[in-house]
C-alpha cells in the first residue's frame, strides 16, 4: 500500500531543499514514504519527518532529515530545532526543523548537513565528482 504524501509541493523551503540538493552529482529526487527524498544510490536527505511522543505521532513536515558528519552527531543534536526522527533516529541521522522558531532557518548550516550526508552516502566516484568542482 502506498503512502498518501505528507507534504505540499509548492511550500518554498522544499523548494530550497530541493535547490540545495540537487547540486550534488547523481543526485535525484523521489517520493519515499510520502516524503521528498533526495539520492544518488542511497538518499541523503529527505524533507519531512515525525517523532512519537507518548502515544501520539508529532508531525515535522518543514524539516529536513539528514546522515551528520562522523562525531558530528551530539554536536548537531544540541542545537535547539534539531531531534531524532523516528525510525532512521536509531541508525545515526536526525531531523533538524526548519519552522522552528520561525524565519529562524540557518541556510548555511542546513547546506553544510546535506553536503556532509551527501558525502556519507554517495558512492566514491561521485563524491570524488563533487570534491572535484
């Protein structure tokens, strides 16, 4: 059964999402779980994210989940708008939100976690592509 989408494609930080990651070589865009997810053979980044609280799913739909730099992660975790997405949370990645507080986004920071995924999860070649440029 296929997920219904959880996000709306004409909101402007997916927009920006969307610009940011398809810089990167081999880099596409699909619909995984309901959710933008952005990959070269493995995603990088997808936009869109919940957490359970208690018993109740608490939605992030402006957000963006990425793979932070190796001992990047607690670092990452320690600034407020960041925290761990449900089901990828367990395997190192995290949702960092970009609704909270509002017109708050720090854009080069959201930038330097998708190129750190990118490079977590890219396959050599491409990875050498991009440190090429």
């Amino acid at each position: 059964m296929a997920h219904p989408p959880m996000f709306d494609p004409d909101e402007p930080d997916l927009a920006r999402v969307r610009d940011l990651c398809r810089v990167f070589p081999g880099a596409d865009e699909k619909v995984s779980h309901g959710r933008p997810a952005f990959f070269t053979k493995k995603v990088f980044a997808y936009y869109g994210y919940s957490v359970k609280v208690g018993a109740e799913w608490v939605q992030h739909p402006r957000s963006v989940v990425v793979l932070p730099a190796d001992g990047e992660r607690d670092a990452v975790l320690s600034l407020p708008n960041v925290s761990v997405p449900a089901y990828l949370g367990p395997t190192g990645w995290i949702g960092y939100d970009l609704a909270e507080p509002p017109g708050a986004t720090d854009w080069d920071e959201v930038w330097e976690l998708i190129a750190d995924s990118f490079a977590r999860t890219a396959p050599a070649a491409l990875r050498r592509e991009w440190e090429g440029r």
